[in-house]
C-alpha cells in the first residue's frame, strides 16, 4: 500500500534551506514509492492568525477547523497521511511562525471528552516528523523543537522520527551543494516509508 506523506514547510524564504531540505527528504520518499505532498506553509493565506479558540470545532463529530480559508483543507487531510512531516527553521529556540499556525489550528483535530482531560484525536494510523534546521549547534532550538515534536507525538501516542540540520549556513541557496546533507536527508524520506 502506498504511503501518504505531507511535509508541512515553514520556511518564510522562498527557496530557502528548510524547503530545499524537504524537497530532498521528499524525493527520498518518493523513490521508496509514497505519495509526497509538500504545502508551503508561508505562502497560504490564513483568515486570522493561529486558532481563536472559538471551540466549534469541539461541538462537531469532525475532525477540521471550521475557519475557513487556504489552512483549512490542508487540516482536514492531515488525519488521512500516514507520516506527517513538519519542517521549520529555528528562530529564537522555537519552530517558525508559520508552523506554530498550523499547530496551533491542529487543536481541531482532537476532540475534548468529558472532563476536560481526556482527547480523542483525529489521527489513528500518522505518526509525526520533524525537519529542523539552524545556524547554532544541535543543543540549543534544535533540540528544544525537537522535544516538543516528541511531546506532541506521545501526547496521542503516535511515534516521532527527527532529520536535525544544525549550523546550516545563514544564507539561501548555501546548502545545495551539500551532497553529504542531501544523501542523509534523501535516506531520512526513504526511511519515513518503512
């Protein structure tokens, strides 16, 4: 069967090392037989920024976000991937702006029951990825962003697989001569397929 598999990127520069990293993880995947798709996360028109905790989304037996604008659709096909992949530059020890809109609108995705502590989430056969480059060393934002992917991933029990790319050069286009950096990351979407 063939896998599904979205890589949600987040990289406010076109062209920029995180989507040259994810189109590389991509193909990787898609020599192994999946079926990749890649949403520029910086280039969507949002209607509001991030969830408004508005809570409709909870009074409905679906899993999406009822704002509806160019995020929505994208939500909505996340439950169906069987890898979903976010790929993001660390600024300032965290995940870009742009994926912490779509994680944040993920919030539609899970269903609060009863007493508040308890979730169903929307995601039964996806496990989670992360793609994360940086121009520091492996143990400042790299890893901070990489625990909360892990953190996401075990609060609904699902596996998380991380590709970290740490002193990546600052500036667009440095990266795409490393042939080391895009063998590991081809061999990185193979290995989201098994």
């Amino acid at each position: 069967m063939t896998k599904k598999i979205m890589i949600i990127c987040g990289s406010p520069r076109n062209n920029g090392n995180t989507m040259t990293i994810a189109n590389w993880v991509a193909s990787g995947a898609r020599e192994e037989g999946a079926e990749v798709e890649i949403v520029d996360a910086a280039r969507l028109q949002y209607k509001v920024n991030g969830c408004t905790a508005c809570m409709v989304c909870q009074k409905s037996d679906q899993f999406r976000c009822v704002i509806e604008d160019e995020a929505s659709p994208i939500l909505a096909r996340m439950p169906e991937q069987d890898v979903l992949v976010f790929a993001t530059p660390v600024y300032f020890m965290g995940f870009s702006a742009q994926i912490k809109l779509m994680l944040d609108r993920m919030f539609s995705l899970f269903k609060i029951k009863g007493d508040g502590y308890r979730i169903a989430p929307g995601f039964e056969k996806t496990s989670f990825a992360l793609i994360a480059s940086g121009s520091g060393d492996e143990n400042g934002g790299l890893k901070l962003v990489e625990e909360t992917m892990k953190a996401i991933a075990d609060f609904i029990k699902k596996e998380s697989k991380s590709f970290l790319v740490p002193l990546a050069p600052m500036e667009t286009g440095a990266i795409d001569s490393n042939t080391e950096l895009k063998a590991k990351a081809v061999e990185f979407g193979a290995e989201l397929t098994k």
